[in-house]
C-alpha cells in the first residue's frame, strides 16, 4: 500500500490543498485528508510527500504515431509498441491509442498482429486506432491515396476477425460507405469517429445518428466551416452529445479557434497530439520542419508536442482553466474507450495512473497502477 500526501487537488467544489490518496492493489482506495483515513494505512506502508504539487489522472492520447524513436507504421512491431509506452509513462501520459494511417493491408495486418502480441505485457498501451483506409480521398490530407479504398462487408469482417479486440477506434468517411458496413461497424466494441471526411451538415447528424460518438482532429482534413453551408465542423459544434478531438500546437489549429471551440463543447472537446517521430523510411516520411513535421514534399504530417505541452498550450493561449485542460487530457477522452471508468479520473476505484506536476506544470512524478516510474521533467 502506498500513500501521496500533501496534495493539490481540483474537486467539484475547488481546489483543495493537504489532501492525500491511499493506493492498494494498483488502485485509489480513498483521497482524502490523511487523518480521514484512520486505521486504513498500515503501519508499512510506502509514504510520498507531493510538496503541495498537483496531482492529477495521468494522461490520455488517443492519437499518436511514435514517440521515443521507431514510428509505429514504419516499424509496426511489439519493440516499437514497447519503446511507445516506456517514452510515453516517462512524459506523463499514462495511456494512449498507437495510430495507424492509411497504409497497404500488410502493414495494417502487422501493426494487429504487434498489439495483439504485445497487449498482455502492455503498461499505458490500450490499442490502436485506425485513420483509414475507409476515408474521403479529397481530405486525405498527408494519407496516401493509393490505400485508400471503401469496404466491403466481408472487408470490414474479416478486419475485425484478425483484430480479436485489439483495434479500439476508427476514422472513417461515414459519407462514403455502405450502411451494411457501417451498421457492422456500429455493432462492434470501437470508437467511431468520423473524420478526413468531405460530410455536409446532414451527412454529419447521419453519421452521428449511426453511432459515431467523436469527431477527428476538429477542422483538420475537413470542410472548413462556412456560413452558407454548413458542414462537418458545424455539426459537431451544434451537436449536444458527439465529440471532438483537438491539436493544441497552435500550428494544427489556431488557439483562437480552440478557445472558442471550448466554449462551444465544454466537456466535449479533447486533446490528442497526433505526433510523429522523424521517419526517412517507407511511405511514411517526416521531417522535423520548427515546430511541426512534414512529409518530404512539404505537407503538414504530424505534431510535434506532447500532451503535457498541450494542456500547458490551451491554459496559457486559449485561456481554458488548468482543471479543465486536465480533464481535456484525461477524463474526457477516457470516456471514449473506458467503458468500466478505470482510468482518467481519480475516484476511488479507478486504476493509480497518477502524475504530479509542479505549480508551473512541470512534470514531477509519474505512476503507473501507483508503481513510480521514471519520468522526464
């Protein structure tokens, strides 16, 4: 059992200060003040003064390409998977979606076969995310045409039949795809989300309507919003329920844009980083161009932040409260994939996926089910 005390914690009702959380068996067993807990810490139990820092749910990225070294669709392996998830607890996020792009079926059949091996040994790895092939070519964006293609049932089944569970989410082009195929996708235990996608506004509310639950990279590989024709973005502005993820560099998305987005969703806007590792290898190639990567022939092709840069962007540029770009970047993408609510919050109950940061976001600990783990200031 081990015990964070002197915590700065943000509650339903404020910010509360001294409070302390009891970890047992990988779990939060309580938060409270330490007197409240009583007889429940034994007399050995691990003790870790927080200094009055914040302590939040680890962090959650349900899209990213690499990280630490290899790219994942480059070098679709358990070591790449493993590398991911080491660089990724070191820098606070605790639990990610290892994306593939629109690729050739081999290399779509590899990255299945590297999560499937390496789902059991897995400590912030949750599974992949599909953006495409099943996408709108005219938004293909940095994806590659030649892969992209629309399904057919038997396509889709036999996807689904080598995936055994380990493919969590899709972007699709609902817009595109027959309703066998996505009445299918909507029975299957994943995360829809319409994206590099040309939908119109009814299209959208369509693909909504059929169980899409979240929306890719909000304005990126869409229409852009338009007054006299509204499209993707206004659909899921105006909808009540759906949700959106978000690329907080201020490069993807103009921070003005993200503040105003905010105000609009509240609790369902997220963030991602969509970042890549530098790769001179296979269809795939980026390069590190200030603060953005591209492909060789200049096309924006990934981010290059963390998903503590983005909670530190959208406080400082967006003016979004540091509670609730925490919970952009914890809470509500867990929602998403966590159908037992295991992770991104810190009820009691909920898995010890923890990270400290300092007063001026600086990361001080990290945890992974309450083990301490090596982490990069």
């Amino acid at each position: 059992m081990t015990v964070i005390v002197n915590c700065t914690v943000f509650t339903k009702t404020g910010i509360e200060t001294g409070l302390s959380v009891l970890i047992k068996e990988g779990k939060i067993f309580k938060i409270g003040t330490e007197a409240s807990f009583g007889n429940a810490i034994p007399a050995g139990a691990s003790r870790i003064d927080a200094g009055g820092s914040y302590l939040s749910a680890g962090l959650i990225d349900l899209q990213i390409y690499g990280s630490g070294g290899d790219l994942f669709s480059a070098y679709p392996s358990a070591g790449t998977l493993r590398q991911m998830d080491d660089d990724l607890l070191r820098k606070g996020t605790t639990g990610f979606l290892a994306c593939v792009a629109t690729n050739a079926p081999e290399v779509v059949e590899q990255a299945i076969k590297a999560a499937k091996e390496y789902r059991n040994e897995a400590k912030g790895f949750l599974g992949l995310h599909l953006e495409g092939p099943y996408i709108n070519a005219k938004r293909k964006g940095a994806h590659i045409e030649q892969y992209i293609y629309k399904p057919s049932l038997d396509d889709v089944k036999r996807l689904f039949d080598l995936a055994d569970g380990v493919v969590k989410m899709m972007t699709v082009a609902a817009e595109l795809q027959d309703d066998a195929v996505l009445n299918f996708l909507s029975d299957q235990q994943v995360v829809l989300s319409l994206g590099h996608s040309d939908a119109d506004f009814k299209q959208a509310n369509a693909a909504f309507d059929k169980g899409f639950k979240t929306v890719t990279h909000l304005f990126n590989a869409m229409p852009s919003i338009h007054h006299r024709a509204p499209n993707l973005p206004a659909a899921v502005l105006n909808h009540n329920r759906v949700m959106a993820s978000i690329i907080a560099d201020g490069v993807h998305v103009d921070f003005e844009m993200i503040r105003m987005c905010y105000k609009l969703m509240k609790e369902r806007l997220f963030l991602i980083t969509d970042a890549v590792t530098p790769c001179n290898i296979g269809p795939y190639q980026h390069q590190l161009s200030g603060d953005k990567f591209v492909t060789p022939d200049g096309i924006l092709s990934g981010s290059a932040i963390t998903m503590l840069d983005a909670i530190r962007n959208v406080v400082k540029y967006s003016g979004i409260p540091l509670i609730e770009a925490l919970k952009m970047a914890s809470e509500y993408p867990a929602r998403l994939i966590d159908e037992r609510a295991e992770i991104g919050s810190l009820l009691p109950g909920s898995r010890a996926n923890l990270i400290l940061l300092s007063k001026d976001l600086q990361l001080e600990k990290v945890f992974i089910n309450g083990v301490e783990h090596q982490h990069l200031g």
